[in-house]
C-alpha cells in the first residue's frame, strides 16, 4: 500500500467514516432495514461488526480491500444505521438479514470477515448456506453453544453477556458513554488506541432510540443462538476456509481451537500487541492478515 493509501487509511480510521466513493443505501429484507455500505470492483467480500461499533469499524479494511474486491458492510439489525425492529436478534434470522443484503446486491457468493457478534451472525449464515461464502475470517469472540462455550461463559469478564432488561436500560439511558467505555479500555491491550474521536462517534449511534436496547436484545438471543448452532453443527462443519483470528491480548490461539470444532479447514491468526478492538489497536496487522489470506490459493 503507497503512502497516500496509507494516510487515506490512517485519516479514515480516526474518523470512523468512509470515504465518498462508497455508496450507502437502506436495504429493506427479512422484516427490516439494513444499513449498507458498498466499494469497489471485483469478488465480494462482506464485512460484519460487533457490539460497541458498527460497520463504520471496517472503514480502514474497505479502502484497501476496495482496491480488488467489491465490498459489502451492513450495518447489523437494530445496530448503526439499521432499523431498530422488536425482534429477530438471533442470529440465524440476522442470517437471513445477510441473504437479503446480498440478493439484493444481485451478489451469489462472497467472502466473510467477521468481528464479535459479527461472527455469530457470519457462522449462521455460512453454515446455512455454505455455497455462498468462499472464505471466513472470525475474529476475536466465540460462538454460543460451540467448543467451550459453557467455559467461557464463567469468565467474570463477560458480565454483560446477562445484563439486560427494562432496568437495566434505565441505568445506561442517557450514560451510554460511560457503560461503553467499560467495554473500550477493559477489552483492550492498550485503551488509548480507542480514539476519543470513535468513543465519541459510537456513543452518539448508540443513544440513538432503541439501540441500546437493540443491543441487549443481541445478548438476551444467545441460549437460542447456542440451540440453533448445535443444530446446524449436527449437519456437519463448515467446508469453506476459515481463519480464526485472536487479539494476542484477548482470544488469542483460542479462537482457533474453537473454530475447529465448527470448520474442517482452520487456519490460526494472531493479532500481536491487540486485545478485542483489533481494527483500533492494529489496524495495520489485522488488514495483512486478511488480505493474505482472503488471496491465498488454497
């Protein structure tokens, strides 16, 4: 990437905002409304955020993978840009939501890149329908009802995966900031590489009506999430190439042995110097990785 690629890259990652050329529309599917995000020429590939961003998380990556592949970011039902419907957060449904955004684009088959819940939605979908995904890049959170879900779930650090209802809305109406900012510096290496200027960006798109609840209702789906992944687990693992990508402060190698129950052909990636936030923390790593990865061979 030339240098002027890379200051695009650095200026579009502080400011958490694509760049002109992409093109944005609200794609109506599945009973919703979902925020899309499209660049560039080529073999698709769709890029899938998690909890505490949204899509705006992938600006960086789009730039570059823009320059040899047509690139797909939805915001996720409830989340972003997207419609803030009553339902539908598990996410097989959100699996269909992808469908959707990708019929539309008249889109048969693509690339996955996934993040956080991003990963869930992506599993739903690539095990539902293997023949559209060539590739699957999960990063950096666990699959419910996969592996050591049970495991993970006693680490005291994932409190939130239980917090919610119409208390609990109340406690963070008006303090979203303050809740996410728990989620910014106690999943990172290092806090400060979550720019205030993101902090800022997300926490305005979060106090939006009926996002956060939106986002609780991504939590409250997981006992049906991990029903619904054991059952699509039974049908056998996924065919595709998968690389599992850990933040060396955060998954780590973990992710990979969690893949290989879900996928017959793992690759394992690392993100040195990175907790959760990989794009926050090593954009520059997590860009490489991918991309090698999205052009290998085999």
């Amino acid at each position: 990437m030339g240098a002027d690629r890379a200051t695009v890259v650095e200026i579009i990652m502080n400011a958490c905002e694509f760049p002109p050329e992409f093109r944005t529309k609200s794609i109506a599917t599945n009973g919703t409304s979902i925020y899309v995000r499209t660049g560039g020429t080529g073999p698709a590939v769709v890029l899938l955020h998690g909890y505490g961003e949204t899509g705006d998380m992938w600006a960086p990556m789009a730039v570059d993978l823009a320059r040899d592949h047509t690139v797909v970011v939805p915001d996720l039902r409830g989340m972003g840009l997207s419609s803030k419907p009553a339902g539908g957060f598990d996410k097989k449904t959100q699996a269909g939501d992808v469908e959707g955004v990708l019929d539309e684009l008249k889109i048969e088959r693509a690339d996955l890149v996934t993040h956080d819940i991003g990963n869930m939605v992506g599993y739903a979908f690539a095990a539902q329908y293997p023949d559209r995904v060539s590739r699957f890049v999960l990063i950096d959170a666990p699959l419910p009802g996969v592996g050591p879900w049970e495991e993970i779930l006693k680490n005291p650090l994932l409190w939130h995966f239980r917090f919610g209802g119409p208390d609990m809305e109340r406690l963070v109406a008006g303090r979203e900031r303050i809740y996410l900012d728990r989620f910014w510096n106690e999943f990172s290496a290092t806090p400060e590489r979550f720019s205030e200027a993101a902090r800022t960006h997300y926490s305005k798109l979060y106090a939006m009506p009926g996002a956060m609840h939106s986002g609780f209702m991504q939590f409250a789906a997981f006992d049906q999430d991990a029903i619904d992944n054991q059952q699509l687990l039974a049908k056998g693992k996924l065919p595709m190439p998968v690389l599992a990508i850990g933040g060396e402060k955060s998954f780590g190698t973990t992710m990979a042995k969690i893949m290989h129950f879900a996928a017959s052909n793992v690759r394992e990636g690392v993100i040195p110097d990175s907790g959760h936030w990989i794009m926050e923390e090593n954009p520059t790593a997590t860009i490489s990785m991918v991309r090698a990865f999205l052009g290998a061979n085999t």
